[in-house]
C-alpha cells in the first residue's frame, strides 16, 4: 500500500480548487425518476443529442455515478448488465473477449471518446483487459449494426467510452480500493482553470496478482498421455496477475479542446498459452498513448454546426520473458527443448486520423450530417525471436536451439505494413411529423489494402401514443481483414492478402412501454445475418490452413427488459435474452443461447445504498466433434453496500460471487475441465471529495 499512499499525497499537495461541470445532463441516473431516465440525452446513434427514449437504435447508457452503486471496478463489470451482451473470458491472459447477440468479439468495436481502439494485428490488443471504471464519465452503448457511423468493426455492436476529461470534471476527488487477490488500487481525479483553460485529469494506479485458478490438466498434459512425456506444469496454477497505469488529461478553451490518454500495463501474466499450456514465463507489457485536437461549435454559421477533429495514436506490445509456447522438455519431431517453446514478440504502430463533419439544419425539420476523414496505421517496428520453426531464410531450426532472430522475413509473425482508409458519410433525421422521424444514412470506406465498403442505415421512429415508442431499424455493417489474416504466416495458417471484408445486416423491431410512471417495459427483435466469414480452411496441397471468405450465420433473438420502482428509493431491474442461431459451423461456439440479468437498489436510510445484481449464464454447447458435456448454467452474484454520510467521505464494500459459485468458461479440450472463473472475493472502497 506504500506506493498508493505517496501517490494520494503526491496529489493532496498540488491541489487546487475545482470547478463544477457545465454538463447538467449526465447525472446520478438511481436519483431520476424512470421518466427522467428515458429523457437522457446520448449522441452514439446519430453523433448528434437525442432522447434516450427515441434515439433511432438499441442504446443504452450507463454514467460514473450508476457504475459507483454497483461497485464494478472494469468496464467488463460494467457490460455484464447490459442486454445483449456476454463478456467470455479467453484463457489467455483472461482477455474479457466481448460480444453482441451471439456473434464473436471480432463484430464489436470498442471506442474511446468516439476512437477505436483497436490495432492493426490484435484487434483490442494482444493484452487488453478492460477499462478501469475511474476514468469513465459515462458508456454509450448501440446494440446493432453501426459502420454507417463509425466503420469498420461495428458488426453486432459499439461501445463508446467516455472519460472524465472529456468534459469539465465537476469536483476533485482521490480514492484508494483494496480486496481479494492482493488488488491494489489508487486514483484520482481533478477539475481546475489555468490561464484560461478548463483543466481536468484523471489518473490511476492498479495492480493484482489475479485469481490463479487450478488448471488440473493442460495441453501439453494431453501430449504426455500420448507421448509418455513428463514435460506439463498441471497440476498447477494459471497466473493471472498484471499492473495497469493510466493518466488522462484534457485543455478546452470556447470551441477547442486538446486531450491526451495514455495507459500501460506491465508485469501482465498470461497464465495460458493460446494453444492451452500453462506459461509461468511470460510477464508482458504495452502502451497506449492517444493525443487529439478537437473543435466544436453547434453555431458556427446560421445554419451549420461544425466539427473536426485531428489524432495521433501509438500502440506498443512487448512479450517480456516470453511466449513460453512449450514447457521446458517438449519434445516434437525434430527433437527436445530444454528451456521450452519460447516465441518472443515486439510491436509497435502509429495511427493518425482527422474528420471534419458539418451539421446542417437550413432545411426546415431535417438536420443533416455531412462528413469525411482520413485514417493512416502504419505497424512499423516488429520484432521476432523463436528456437523453433525456421530462420529468417526459412532454413529449419534445430530443436533445443537459442533465439534466433526472424524479424523482417516471411516467417515474422507480422510485416512492417501500412494502411490508408478514407470515407465520407451522410446522415439525415427527418421530423416527419410530432410522432414520426426518419433516420437515413450512408458511409462509404476505401482501404488501401482490400478495397471498398459501403454500408446504409435506416430508422423509423414512431411515437405510437403517450406510452408506447415504436421503433423499426435496418443497417449494414462490415469488418475490414487485420494484418494477420491479410499478411502474417503463423505455425498454422496462411495469410491471404485478396481478402474481403465481412459483412452483416440486421433487422430490428423495438417496442418500449411505460405502463405508468414506475414501470417501463421494453423489447427488442432482431434478424441478424452474417456474411463473408474470414476464417482459416484447409487447402489441397498445402500443410497449413488459409484464410478465405466463405459462408454465412443467422441469429434471431429477442431481448426483453423491465425497470419497476415501487418506491421512491427503491428500484428493480431485469432484463432476459434469449438468441436462435442456426447450426451453421460459423457460429460462436461456447456462447450460451439465453442470458438473465436482476439487479436492485435500495436506499433502505439515508446516506446509504444498498446494490444487488445477479447474472444467470446458460447453459453453452461444444463443439460436435468435443465428447465433453455441455458446460453448465451458472448464476454470479455480486453485492455492494455504501455510505456517504461523512462530510467529503465515501465508503463502500463489495463482494464479487458472492456465493462461491463454481463458475467455468468454455475452453477447447485442451484443458479439459474448462476455465475456472474467481471464486468469492471482496474490496473494500474510500473516497474523498474537495
């Protein structure tokens, strides 16, 4: 707790006095009424403020203030509650993989302040984990198609995060959180003037040694049973632990705001290897460090808006130690390796982006976006270190060998490649009439690499009577090939360089009732349909698999919810979902085809606030050549009770699981008992206002 301690005074001694937010909309959402609630304002579905009521998409929106009460500590926390979603843990690294509506993690895109933040070869990056709650001011959610908005990626879903210093922070504020698995966190966060300028920043330390779970039996145990091998490390455990900084500050003056984010994790155990081994070794690390120049004025002339915008990303992975692909004394074909199957891996991209896009409103009842940027990646450092496979001239390497370097060659696991992406996108919202509007729009993206994408998009809103919102929706949407399908061989596949995006569409029915003022109902149908599946495939004459487009997946679902306030401090929330994808053999394996979701939150005195939510996991399928059973269904609990009844201070305690469920995540057969999930853990919480 030593370095947490220095950190908190290192703040309290610069201190100066803060300023309150200008933003009066994004409030403590448990203090609103449900009427209030549907009022919210978010701009995900359009890019422009709309009610969250009528916004022409599945949106949903949860702020800082409603992600305290569940004393949720990751953005993947956060996730969890909201319909739709299922956040699968991967045995490596327990990377939370994402996904919307039975679709795979590939078909969400994640946002920071409306940027992606994924790269060129991993998608979210080859350590993400998540995003830590004490920078996030809100998360803007669309469940459905959104490249007609915002590209690639936007298959199935987006998530937009939005941090604190996004806008003007509203007080300043330190905390210090500690629990289960020797977690450590501390953070602040201030809002001040200099010179002119509203100032605010956020920063945080965090580190834990994770959960560790058993693994009884790993891959290379299954080699051993055939073999006659005594190389595996199971039984044993899967370390799991990892640091994280992050710093975020911004400088807004009239129109002009200029941020900057940067975030590190360091120490990142990954517990696993891809192909299921248990990997002691490896300690890997990367960063991320975003600057933008933003500009908005909602009157720059009589009948525009206009926004535009300029970033700069840098992206860095390093393996450390590591990859212990296989454990000291693995033995293939060529021979025996002492010290292990060790693939060392370096990174690094650079991303700038700008956009410049107008809103017009000289037409009476339309307020139309026109719109276009241009987005330049460039992966230009990678380095490559392996004792197995071949050298950089493609000569075997003798098993049992040292490091030899293959950056630079056709056996590296990436090229040193670019990108260049332009688009341009319209969008028009009609007021038809007081109960009708129409929402129109069309985005059209060229990749140097792979050509073409052009994606429509359309919303009818009708306000059918004083209770009842009728929404009908229609969007196209793609995911553009990343390097390593496009350029990078690995041990088992191909790359493919003549590939195609994928695509998908999706038809959507969304009805939302409010029996009276204390209970709100809503439901959502969709038709989703995938096409164009990048995926590697077996090919005559060839020893590893290709990627290729081929084939395609159609779910139907319906997601059901329900919010009930019997009492003024006393709220319910629950929602059901339930998805029928077919047997093609591109759908998500291990995904479960029904999901429930309770939460409640009970002001039971004053100053203080009870918070229950209980997830239910279906049950998830195999594969039909895996003999396991089905994994089982599963309920996760978590409970967190506050006070804020001391002048400036605030405490809370939480228990995650809090009935020591013995929750497991699908894994392939390699370890044949699946992923033990954390069991109970608790974290205790303060804060400290100025």
């Amino acid at each position: 707790m030593k370095y947490l301690v220095n950190y908190l005074a290192l703040f309290t001694l610069f201190h100066i006095p803060f300023v309150y937010s200008k933003d009066k909309q994004i409030n403590n959402l448990l203090g609103m009424s449900l009427e209030e609630l549907m009022n919210v304002e978010t701009s995900i579905s359009t890019n422009s403020k709309q009610k969250l009521s009528t916004a022409p998409a599945a949106v949903t929106l949860i702020t800082a203030e409603d992600i305290k009460a569940t004393g949720a500590t990751n953005l993947a926390d956060i996730l969890k509650a909201v319909p739709g979603i299922y956040v699968r843990y991967n045995h490596f690294g327990l990377r939370p993989l994402i996904g919307f509506r039975g679709s795979n993690s590939k078909q969400t895109l994640v946002m920071i302040n409306g940027s992606s933040v994924g790269d060129l070869m991993w998608r979210l990056g080859i350590f993400w984990k998540g995003l830590p709650v004490n920078m996030i001011e809100r998360v803007e959610i669309i469940r459905g198609p959104g490249s007609a908005l915002f590209g690639t990626d936007a298959s199935a879903g987006v998530i937009n995060v939005i941090t604190k210093t996004a806008g003007i922070i509203s007080r300043a504020e330190v905390g210090l959180r500690s629990g289960s698995f020797n977690t450590q966190t501390a953070w602040m966060e201030y809002g001040g003037q200099w010179n002119g300028f509203d100032v605010a920043m956020t920063a945080g330390l965090f580190r834990t040694d994770g959960h560790d779970p058993l693994i009884a039996s790993d891959a290379q145990s299954r080699r051993d049973r055939t073999s006659g091998s005594h190389a595996s490390l199971a039984p044993g455990v899967a370390q799991f632990g990892w640091k994280n900084n992050d710093l975020h500050l911004s400088l807004t003056r009239k129109h002009w705001r200029l941020q900057a984010d940067y975030m590190q994790h360091d120490d990142l155990e990954i517990g696993l290897t891809g192909a299921g081994a248990l990997d002691p070794v490896t300690k890997g690390k990367d960063s991320y460090l975003e600057l933008g120049l933003f500009y908005e004025n909602e009157q720059f002339d009589k009948n525009w808006g206009l926004e535009t915008e300029i970033r700069y990303r840098r992206v860095a992975y390093s393996s450390g130690d590591g990859f212990q692909e296989w454990p000291p004394g693995f033995s293939d074909s060529k021979g025996t390796y002492p010290d292990g199957v060790l693939n060392h891996m370096e990174s690094a991209e650079h991303r700038l982006n700008t956009e410049v896009s107008g809103l017009y409103h000289g037409i009476k009842n339309h307020a139309i976006r026109l719109g276009g940027g241009y987005s330049w990646h460039d992966l230009y450092y990678v380095k490559h270190l392996v004792n197995f496979g071949n050298d950089a001239n493609g000569t075997p390497l003798p098993a049992g060998g040292s490091l030899v370097d293959i950056s630079n060659s056709a056996y590296a696991f990436a090229p040193e490649k670019t990108r260049s992406i332009y688009y341009l996108f319209l969008q028009d919202v009609w007021r038809i009439s007081d109960d009708w509007e129409l929402t129109a729009g069309l985005r059209y993206d060229y990749y140097s690499d792979f050509g073409n994408a052009l994606n429509p998009r359309f919303a009818l809103v009708w306000q059918t009577n004083n209770k009842l919102t009728t929404k009908l929706m229609y969007g196209q949407a793609f995911r553009a090939p990343g390097f390593q399908e496009l350029f990078a061989e690995t041990s088992f596949t191909l790359p493919n360089s003549e590939l195609d995006p994928e695509h998908s569409e999706t038809w959507e029915l969304s009805l939302a009732y409010a029996l009276n003022k204390n209970i709100h109902l809503g439901m959502n149908l969709y038709h989703f349909k995938q096409s164009d599946f990048i995926s590697a495939h077996s090919i005559p004459g060839l020893s590893k698999r290709k990627y290729q487009n081929s084939g395609e997946h159609i779910i139907h679902g319906v997601e059901l919810e329900a919010w009930w306030q019997p009492l003024e401090n006393l709220r319910l929330t629950v929602n059901y979902n339930y998805r029928d994808p077919d047997e093609s053999p591109f759908r998500a394996i291990g995904t479960p085809k029904q999901l429930a979701y309770f939460r409640t939150d009970w002001r039971f005195l004053p100053h203080w606030n009870w918070n229950m939510q209980s997830n239910w996991i279906g049950t998830r399928n195999r594969r039909a050549n895996d003999q396991r059973a089905d994994l089982d269904a599963y309920w996760n609990t978590d409970t967190t009770l506050r006070y804020h009844g001391i002048n400036k201070w605030e405490f809370s305690v939480s228990a995650r699981n809090l009935f020591n469920v013995d929750g497991r995540e699908y894994t392939g057969a390699s370890i044949p008992d699946d992923l033990p999930l954390p069991g109970r853990s608790f974290h205790a919480e303060m804060r400290y206002r100025f």
